[in-house]
C-alpha cells in the first residue's frame, strides 16, 4: 500500500506516518486485506519469488486472510502476526500484554488449521511468533513470546539493530543492547531470523553464530532506513546465516534479482570506503580481505542460503528427494541465435550450443521476469497460451490411450484439443482424507491371497489359439448386439473352466437394462448363480462363459486383466479379492471412470460385508452363495448405481457441502460437539438435500470422502429413510476407516419435505424401476430429480462402542438445541427457497455455461445447477461424460504417459477445459465460439468468485473433539 512512499524519512517517523496507518486500515477492512494480499502474492510470484518470510498486523484475522492468499498462491510462507504492547500510535496496538500473548497464540493454532487437511509437502503456510522489535514489546511480552516459541516449536522473526535512532531508543529505555534484551528472553537461537542488524558490533555478530540466529538482510532498505550498510562480507566469514531481503514496502522493490544487485553494490561501496580510508591499504601493514561480494555469492544468498536461514534444509538446492523451488531462466534463444528480453549477445560463437559463466552472469546484471519461463508447478497463476496437440480422431486427446467413439458423444469436425504437462501433485490428511491415488489398480497382495485356481484349459498350442481368437473376436468392427453381448459368445462355448472367485458385472450406467451381479462358483458352469440380474438365464450363460474365458486366459498366464476396447464396447474388470468386478459399456466414459465406479460398488459392499468376513468365508467355502449374505441390498447397490452416473463429487473423490451462511453453519457444528461422555464417538455428520452441512471429528482425525459417500447413499435408502421409526441404528463397516470392523451407526431425520411419499426406488436410485428396486432405464425428469434430493435434514453419529443410550439421548438434545436455536428453521428456508444452489448466471461471465471448482486443500467441489442446454438427460450425461473424459486427462488415470495441467477440448457445443493448480482443480464449459483469451480470462473469473465465496460453499475449520 505504501510501497516507494515516504523513504525520506526516518525510521520511526516513517512506522508512524504510514506503517502503522495503513496496517490498521487493514485490520479494520478484511476486504481491503484480501485484495492487497492477494495482489502481494501475485507480485511475488511474477518476480520469481517461491519461498518468504513475511508479517501482516496486529488483528489475528487479518494475519490469516495473508496465509490462506500466500496458500492459495501456492507461495512457501512463513506468516507472522505482529505482537505489540506499546505504540506510538495508541490505536493500533494490542489492548494488553496478556490478549497480545494470547492472539499469539491463537494465530498459530489458526495458520496451521488452514494446513492441517494438506500432507506436509504441501503445508505451505507456517506461523511466526513475531515481536515487531523492542520500542514496540515491553519485557514480559518478550518473555512470555519466547516462552510460547519454544512451547509451540514456532520459528521468530523481529527486527535487530535496525538504525540508530531505534538502537538508541533501546538503550536509553532499557539501559543494554537491543541483541541483548532478545537473548534475555530467549528469542536469539535457533529458529529466530533478526532482519537488518546493521548496527550490530563484531561481539554481537559472534552472538548470533553461537546462538544459532540468522539474519534476512535488506540491503535497498538499509540504504533509507539505516544509517549505515550490514557488515555483509564480516558476517559470512564468521559464520552468519544470512539469506537475502527486500523488506517489500520498506523499499520500492520486491524483487529479490534485485536485493542481489543490491547486495553487491553495497558491499563494493564498502570496500571502496575501506580502501579509501586505509590509503590502499598501506596503514594496515598487511594484505586486508575485501568487503565486496561477489554476484555468485549473492545468488546464493538469495536462493540456498535463504533456505538455510529458514531452516529449509532440503530447499534451495538440486538434490535427489529435495524440494523442487526452481525457477527456469531463459537468457538466450538458440534456433533464433538471439538473447532473451534485454540481453544481447552479439560476439557469441554460433557454433557453441551451451551456457556460458559470462551469460549468467549478464542476465543477474540485466534479466527481468522476460527470462523467467517457469517456475515449480505449485505456483501456476495463468495457464500459458495451451500447446496444440496434433489433429486426433474422436475423442482420444492424449499419447498411448484408445479412447473408443461413443454412440452419445459424436466426434465433432475440426475437433481442437491442447494440453500441458505438469508433474504429480501429491495431497493427505485432515477434516477429509485426500485420495492422492483415485487409480484403483489390483493390488498385488490381492492377486496373491485370491481365492481358487484355473484349471489347465489345454495344452499350450490351445491356449495360444484361444488367445488368437479372443483377440481377432474383440478387434472386429462390427458387434451386432452390444446389450446382451452375444456377438462375444461364439468363441467360448467349448470353454470350461472354473475359478474360485466370485464375480460381479455391471453395464454401462446409461444403460441399466444390460446388467448382471453374479457370482461364480468353484466348479463347472452348471454351478454358475446370478445374485441379482435384469437378463435371461441363456444371455447369463453366455455372459459368464465370456468373462470365466477372457479371466482364465490372463489368469494362467500369470497377468492381470484391466480393460478390453471393442469398437465401442469396453469392458473392465477389477479384482477385489475374493470378487472380481466387471462392467461392459458402451457409454464411452474414460476406464478410469468405470474402474472408480467399480470401487465405490466394492465399497458398499464392503459396508454391508466386510473385507474379513469376506476373505474367510470363501477361505472356508469357495462355493459359498454369496445371495446368502447380499439378499436384500439391492435398493444400496441400485441406489449407488444411480449416484455415480450424476454425482460429480463422487466423481471427484471430494465432497460437494450445502450451501450456506458460514455463521449459520459453525453455530450448527459447535452444537453438534458431543459430551465428554461419549468416549467412543468417530463423526457426527448433519446432511441435507445429499449434502454435508458440516462434520465434526475427533482431533487429529480424518474421514475419506468415500467413507461419507456410502454413509449418504445408506442412510437414504428406502428401508431407512422411509422407516417409521423416530431414528435407526445401523451397524455399517467404514472401508476406508476400517475395512475389517463394522461401526454403529445412528440415523434420525430431523426435518422430511412434506412430499416424501416418492416411490422408493426412485428416490433412491435417481431412475424408476421395478419391485425390487431394478432400473428400469427410464430416466427422472427434472421435477423428479429435484424431488429425490429434497431427502431431509439427517443427523448421523457414528460410534465405535454400543453405548446406544447415551447417544440417543445427546441426539435428541441436540435435535431439540437445533429446533429451539432456530437454526433447523434456517437451514429449511435455505433449501425451501432455493438458496442452497446457485445457477451460472449469478457469476455474470460471458458465455459461461457450468463449472465444476475443486478447492484441493478442503477436498470439496462446488458447481451450479445445471441449466439450458444441458437440462435434458441425454445432455446432462453427455457433458458429464465430458467433464469425466477431462479429468481422466488430468489426472492420467488411464494409462497417459503423465498428468497435465491443463486440457482444452472445443467441439461444435462447447468448449471443456481442465486446469490444475496447487491450491484448486477447474472444469469449465464454455460456448464455442468464444477465443481462448476469453476463456482463460472465465477460468480466472471463476476462481476468484469462488475464492470470494468460499465461506458459504464449502466446509471449513469444523469443530473436533
């Protein structure tokens, strides 16, 4: 705010005439805060800064909206909230020496709640107890933050010796040195960096070597503020810890290339002094060390050494398993035989093709962000211009993949499609469970333990044949019956084998009349039983002839079988031991769509069955009846069915919250915080219309997504929601939480729409059906569908231990604090009036269809309803399909040669583009028409107005316990 201003005057002048004064602004406008710390971090990362040490204000909240932007940037921060119990400026101070002790240390609590959902690669943000300097912090303040710092392991940055009216003003007041009064209440050791420090004696520089204390030395602040220059080349020599300093506003740059310059400058000024004063020399008797330094020292400086100043061992340098802050400089074009920017090199050898010492050189004299080409993936801000990718049929848009054309999704003309690389982003732990690995590869254990074997079909020559013929079946163009897939069944009618696993077989979710849940029992094919089927017993012959064939010819040969592309039939199989699991579609969705939809089903089964009951009953039985323990799930498995087609949270391994006023939605968590009693509580989960409302979780405790997913497809079944019981207890098996042990689960709807006489299964499964609960194939209309997700207000808490008294009575007290806070009423006229979805029109971006924004660190999805063209059925799945087939891209789910950054699609209907960032996922649909500069400038609207919004549409900082 104040950058480049008042650089006249002296320091303490200045802290009153503008640093204070604008500090306090802030404090007293979080919106201003926002927006002038979004822009900081923005103005870092275009001068390739990666990694700072910085402090806000005195207000804690102001200091975590600076975190959660150099967060979101993608910036390594180390975020101080000023402490100050004295001031010139009487109103902006803390009120106390206590509330300032304990803002201290409720901002570290805060900053690192922002982080604790991120694995600790990806915690960018760290809290710094930060004592703004010695006029400022009366000595108990000082001894209580270093007392603090040591409590809460937390690093400390101050200012030291900084000018001489401030080092005078120290003395005068405290009668012994600034560097004095630190080490007196243990704030000069390991893990303090002092800035400045330039009126520091020889003695005082050794102080901070065996204190372990480092210095952020600020050479252009220096030059205003100081009335002298920092000992930099006595410092180095004597061990100092020095990284390099731009002080941001104490100055009028940021950029750290030019603190280098800086730093050099000075010191060759202070070797010019020296020499001048000892006559060249000559009164020194003996040959004197220079003061100046050189360029290369500075870059280290401002890079590795930096890093060790902040105790980033691992940062600042290439090594194998470090950190990659890199930036990439590009100072000279060679197929042009030119320099880059303003670097000219016009005595260059042609001949010569590499980097030379002198060209580095002039680019750390002369380089400006036009030599900067990139940075580490972390800190994307604007995609680059998408690199064409050359002219591909139908849908495949990447290397090695054969997307198969969909019947759906016709290939459009002059289809463009462009992407770019990036490296994997690797995220865990916190109120969600991050899934840094969706692939749901067959783990080698499961091969191992599977149960049963595969007799020997024939000889060699035989088994080569039937290989011959399986692949010259599966590539014919032509299949004349996808449904049923009797075009497959010709080339095993001689096959009989037999397997010891279990089977199940799905069909594409578009198309629910063409699928089988089957098991197949040990044995000849007499003894195949279907457990739930839509086909006749002949198709559910042939059907498990095809896939006992195709398993047992991979199965013998020692390999695994993952997928087959027919035409336009694809068919994947996953092993979960003791069940395979195959899905034959036509629809064209990604395998890794399918694969994914293939683990939530083995999912809930697993919380029906679980992973051990399983594994020991076909230990016991290879022949057991598995109908025996599934009878009467269908209406899980069909409902399942029916939320994976349209569920894009699901989707996204994240979850998908209601909308609502955050203050709204932390009253309702705090009320849910359960009593000291109940010892053995996991989650307590509030959820609307499908959705979360907010979540409350024992400290230090995670739950997955998936685990969250099955518990909302579970409790909205029809044999539970429709239940006239008042609440039900349900013993449900976590897979993710725990694959091997059920828990207890107690339900209890606290509100119900008043029409929620629907037929059960089409509330559940989203699509009308039989008896049974069989998808019929017919589809909801749009009435229907936003009836089905009017499902209630549900609470859920789920328990480890059978205390079910206990937690029934804390239920219905917490059902009546809801009632009679007013805060059920709030949430119904939310829903009631619509206000907890939002329609694109709302954002006001020109040609803006949908989007769907993952907020990476929360693991949580935000979209508004889908509107014109994409209301009817067919245009809902066909852009789902879309939105699927980019983040298959992406994420390099299915067999890519890596993950991207961003994919671009334009088709004649729209245009679907995927961008990954450090802090946030984006799939966008835009119209057609529109050029690419329009549509990254709609990718950056959205993401600030879900950055503005965020509060309300997604779940964070939620109680634990």
């Amino acid at each position: 705010m104040y950058q480049g201003t008042g650089l006249d005057l002296p320091l303490m002048e200045w802290l009153d005439n503008y640093a204070y004064k604008a500090e306090e602004g802030l404090d007293q406008n979080p919106h201003l805060a926002t927006k002038v710390y979004r822009r900081l971090a923005q103005r870092l990362i275009e001068v390739g800064t990666g990694a700072a040490l910085l402090f806000g204000t005195v207000k804690t909240e102001t200091n975590l909206i600076l975190a959660q932007e150099m967060q979101t940037a993608g910036l390594r921060a180390f975020v101080g909230k000023l402490s100050m119990d004295k001031s010139s400026r009487p109103t902006y101070q803390d009120s106390s020496t206590e509330e300032s002790c304990k803002s201290a240390e409720e901002f570290i609590h805060r900053c690192r709640a922002l982080t604790a959902a991120l694995d600790s690669h990806q915690r960018l943000v760290e809290p710094v107890i930060t004592p703004r300097f010695v006029p400022t912090c009366s000595d108990e303040l000082l001894a209580k933050l270093g007392e603090l710092s040591k409590r809460k392991s937390t690093r400390i940055q101050s200012h030291l010796a900084e000018s001489f009216g401030e080092a005078k003003w120290v003395r005068d007041e405290r009668r012994i040195e600034d560097i004095q009064v630190f080490k007196k209440h243990d704030l000069l050791k390991r893990g303090t960096i002092q800035a400045h420090c330039t009126f520091l004696s020889s003695e005082d520089l050794d102080e901070l070597v065996a204190n372990e204390t480092a210095v952020a030395h600020c050479p252009l602040s220096n030059v205003y503020f100081s009335e002298k220059p920092f000992p930099l080349r006595e410092a180095l020599d004597k061990g100092v810890s020095i990284g390099l300093g731009t002080d941001i506003a104490g100055g009028y740059s940021i950029d750290i290339l030019n603190s280098m310059r800086h730093a050099v400058a000075t010191s060759r000024m202070r070797e010019g002094s020296r020499v001048l004063e000892s006559n060249l020399g000559a009164a020194t008797g003996g040959e004197v060390k220079s003061l100046a330094i050189e360029w290369k020292e500075s870059l280290f400086l401002a890079t590795r050494g930096g890093a060790l100043a902040l105790g980033l061992e691992d940062s600042g340098v290439f090594r194998a398993g470090a950190s990659f802050d890199a930036q990439q400089i590009s100072v000279f074009d060679w197929e042009r035989q030119e320099g880059v920017g303003v670097l000219d090199f016009f005595d260059l050898d042609s001949e010569y093709g590499g980097l030379t010492m002198d060209m580095i050189e002039k680019w750390w004299c002369m380089g400006d962000a036009r030599n900067r080409t990139a940075m580490s993936p972390s800190r994307l801000v604007i995609p680059p211009a998408p690199r064409h990718a050359p002219s591909i049929p139908g849908r495949q848009l990447h290397g090695s993949a054969s997307a198969s054309q969909s019947p759906h999704i016709q290939p459009a003309t002059g289809l463009e499609s462009s992407a770019s690389s990036v490296v994997n982003l690797d995220i865990s732990d916190g109120i969600l469970v991050h899934d840094v690995d969706a692939e749901v590869e067959t783990m080698a254990s499961e091969e191992i333990t599977a149960v049963g074997q595969v007799d020997d079909i024939a000889g060699e020559e035989s088994r080569k044949s039937l290989r011959d013929q399986l692949r010259r079946t599966l590539s014919k163009k032509e299949h004349t019956d996808p449904h049923s897939l009797k075009s497959m069944a010709s080339f095993v009618t001689e096959i009989k084998t037999t397997v010891g696993l279990s089977f199940i077989l799905l069909p594409t979710l578009s198309r629910p009349d063409i699928w089988y849940i089957l098991k197949m029992a040990r044995g000849d094919r007499s003894n195949q039983e279907s457990i739930f089927g839509s086909g006749s017993e002949d198709e559910l012959s042939s059907t498990m002839g095809i896939i006992q064939a195709l398993i047992s010819v991979f199965f013998d040969d020692g390999d695994k079988l993952r997928c087959i592309n027919a035409g336009p039939l694809t068919i994947t199989f996953l092993l979960r031991s003791p069940i395979y699991y195959v899905c034959a579609s036509t629809w064209g969705e990604p395998e890794s769509v399918i694969r994914s939809h293939l683990e939530y089903l083995h999912m809930q089964i697993l919380s029906i069955v679980t992973a051990s009951q399983l594994r020991r009953i076909f230990e016991r039985r290879t022949n057991f009846d598995l109908r025996r323990l599934l009878n009467g799930t269908e209406p899980f498995l069909f409902s399942l069915l029916s939320r994976l087609e349209r569920d894009l949270a699901m989707a996204t391994s994240s979850l998908h919250c209601l909308q609502l006023d955050p203050g709204v939605r932390s009253r309702v968590a705090d009320t849910l915080v359960p009593i000291t009693k109940m010892k053995d509580t996991l989650y307590i989960i509030l959820v609307a219309q499908g959705r979360v409302i907010t979540l409350v979780r024992p400290k230090k405790h995670s739950i997955h997504p998936t685990d969250i997913h099955i518990i909302v497809n579970t409790i909205h079944s029809p044999s539970i929601y429709n239940s006239p019981a008042a609440a039900s207890w349900i013993p449900v098996c976590l897979p993710k939480f725990n694959p091997v042990g059920f828990v207890n689960a107690y339900v209890t709807f606290l509100r119900k729409p008043e029409h929620n006489g629907v037929d059960a299964s089409s509330t559940d499964s989203g699509v009308s059906g039989d008896k049974q609960g069989r998808p019929s194939g017919r589809a909801l209309d749009a009435s229907q569908q936003a009836g089905q997700l009017d499902a209630g207000i549900g609470l859920v808490c789920i328990s480890g231990g059978g205390d079910f008294e206990t937690v029934r009575g804390w239920c219905d007290a917490v059902a009546e604090k809801l009632n009679s806070t007013g805060l059920l009423d709030s949430i119904s006229e939310v829903i009631n009036s619509g206000n907890a979805q939002y329609s694109v029109s709302q954002l006001g971006i020109p040609g803006l269809r949908h989007f769907i924004y993952k907020s990476r660190p929360h693991v949580q999805i935000t979209f508004p309803v889908l509107e014109d063209p994409y209301e009817e059925i067919e245009e809902k799945r066909r852009i789902i399909t879309m939105y699927q087939v980019v983040y298959d891209a992406i994420h390099a789910k299915s067999g890519q040669s890596g993950p991207l950054k961003l994919q671009y699609i334009r088709t004649e209907k729209e245009i679907v583009m995927g961008w990954i960032t450090q802090p946030f996922e984006l799939y966008i649909v835009l119209s057609p028409r529109m050029p690419k500069t329009a549509v990254i400038n709609a990718a950056n609207s959205v993401t600030r107005w879900v950055q503005k919004e965020e509060a309300k549409l997604f779940l964070r900082d939620a109680p634990v316990f």
